[in-house]
C-alpha cells in the first residue's frame, strides 16, 4: 500500500522537538493529572511533595518510553496516515534505532525511580502498565482484533491506581474504581477518534471497529460504553469515596457526554465523531479535577 505523500523524504534535521514529539506529552499530562487524582484521593492529607513529584516523574517517564515504542512500532502505520504522516519516524527525521535507544533510556530511569524513591509495587504496575501498551496492544492487539482498544485500554487507565498505590503501598477497591472508570471512558473517547479518521485507518490496514463492524455499530457500541461510564461515574459517590460536590459536578459531565453519544448515534453530522473525541479529552480532565476538589471541600449529606 502506498505511503502518504506527506512522510516520504525528511523535510528537517532531528531536533530537540522531535524527540519530544515521541513522547505524546498532551496524552502524558492527562495522565500525570489522574495519577496525582489517585494520590491525593488515596489519603486524608495531601501527599508529600517530594512523593508527588517524584511519583509523577517517574511515571511521566516510563509513559514517555511507551509512547516512543509506540512509535516505532507504528511507524509502518503512520506513513500511512494523514494525522500521523508527519511524525518524526515517518519523515525520518530520527531513525528507530535512536528512538528504540530514548525510550530504553527514559523507561529505565523511570522504573527505577519508583522503585527506588517510592515503593516496589508501583514501580512493578509501571513496569506492566509499559508493556501493555507499548508491546501487547501497540505491536499484537492493535493489528489482531476490532477489540483492541477495550483490552488495551487496561494499561492506560493504569495511572491513578498507580498515584493510590505510591501513597499507600497496596492495592485497594477505590483505587481500582479510579481505574475502572477510565477503563470504561476510554472506547467511546478512541471509538469517536475512529469514526472520525475512519480512511486513515482502512489506508493502514488497522481492524478498527468502524472498519470490521460498520459506523452504526461503532455509533451503538459508543452510546452503550458511555451508559457504561455514567454507571462507573457514579460509583465513587454511593462507594463513600466522593461526597455531593462530586456527585453535581459529575452529573452535568455526564449529561453532556451522553448527549454527544446520543447525537453520533441519531445524526450523522460529519463534524460530530471530533468534537465528541475533543469533549472526552475535557470530560475526564474535569472528571478527575472534580474529584480532587471534592476530596477536600467534601459535602456529605
């Protein structure tokens, strides 16, 4: 299949910027954001401050290796792709075997971080967490199965367990609950992604569910896994983990993520599916921002 015309030749020397470009920062922070949810959650007071940042930079740091083996293991993928053809590897402008030896770098140092500085278990889930997503779905799930976002989506709902055990030292139901959730959020996020850059994936060859199922069996999956996430949504509250302030602000989140899951299911507005994948990004930031104000301004009836 032909390459996209965008990633044939390097337009540029690899810079500074490149390499971070590996690391898909926006995807990090959102995650650096659950995951210091989960330690503040994970305690009555808040957590240290040498805890907090040394838990978020090693974190950060194996997330970052992930997503450079992410790269290298898609850049086949990626050349072929209108959102991805101008991605470091695809334009060449750094060589996997530099990207393979960046990533070694930050995972390494990461792991050894939390096991050093924070607890072993964290720095173990860490280490299960990068494999999952950087080697069982990026280079087997993703290419295997139209399911692939659902059992892949374990590993990246891992940070705010991982916050609550580098608070804790175990692993408790409130914080698999905060896993759970964005478990259940992350189809219909990816899943409006999809719907969205549909082409992009039947150019590469990718079995995503809009290709092997159909749009209106995506659409439907959608509404049903957002159903699935209000459930989810709502558990912290009735599980004593969250008090009213939670339970109002979630409410209106959700009322507004049903209402794009309801519309891609009944209309079939092109702009639609991205708007919905953009609304999800700010819907399980305020999720969890929510939920931090909560655990300290804590109204209980």
């Amino acid at each position: 299949m032909a390459t996209y015309p965008l990633a044939k030749n390097p337009v540029r020397q690899a810079g500074w910027r490149d390499f971070l470009a590996l690391c898909k920062l926006k995807v990090v922070a959102v995650m650096l954001l659950t995951l210091v949810v989960g330690m503040c959650l994970a305690t009555p007071v808040p957590p240290s401050l040498s805890l907090l940042l040394v838990t978020c930079l090693g974190v950060g740091l194996a997330a970052a290796s992930a997503a450079a083996v992410n790269h290298v293991l898609d850049q086949e993928i990626d050349i072929k792709m209108a959102r991805t053809a101008r991605r470091p590897l695809p334009t060449g402008r750094i060589s996997a075997l530099h990207a393979v030896l960046f990533a070694a770098v930050l995972g390494t140092s990461g792991i050894a971080l939390l096991a050093w500085f924070v607890n072993p278990l964290t720095a173990w889930l860490t280490l299960a967490s990068l494999i999952g997503y950087a080697f069982i779905y990026t280079a087997f799930l993703k290419r295997a199965t139209p399911q692939n976002i659902v059992i892949g989506g374990v590993a990246g709902a891992a940070p705010p367990l991982l916050g609550w055990t580098a608070v804790t030292g175990d692993i408790s139901g409130n914080g698999l609950l905060l896993m759970l959730i964005i478990f259940a959020w992350t189809p219909p996020h990816f899943w409006a992604l999809c719907i969205a850059r549909r082409d992009d994936y039947a150019r590469a060859g990718v079995p995503m569910l809009p290709i092997t199922h159909g749009d209106a069996f995506t659409r439907l999956q959608i509404l049903l896994y957002t159903l699935m996430t209000l459930l989810m949504t709502a558990l912290p509250y009735f599980s004593g983990l969250s008090g009213l302030i939670y339970l109002g602000g979630v409410s209106v989140l959700n009322a507004r993520f049903l209402y794009w899951a309801w519309r891609l299911l009944r209309y079939r507005d092109a702009a639609d599916p991205m708007r919905m994948f953009r609304f999800s990004i700010l819907y399980i930031m305020g999720l969890f921002a929510i939920l931090l104000i909560d655990h300290y301004l804590k109204l209980q009836l």
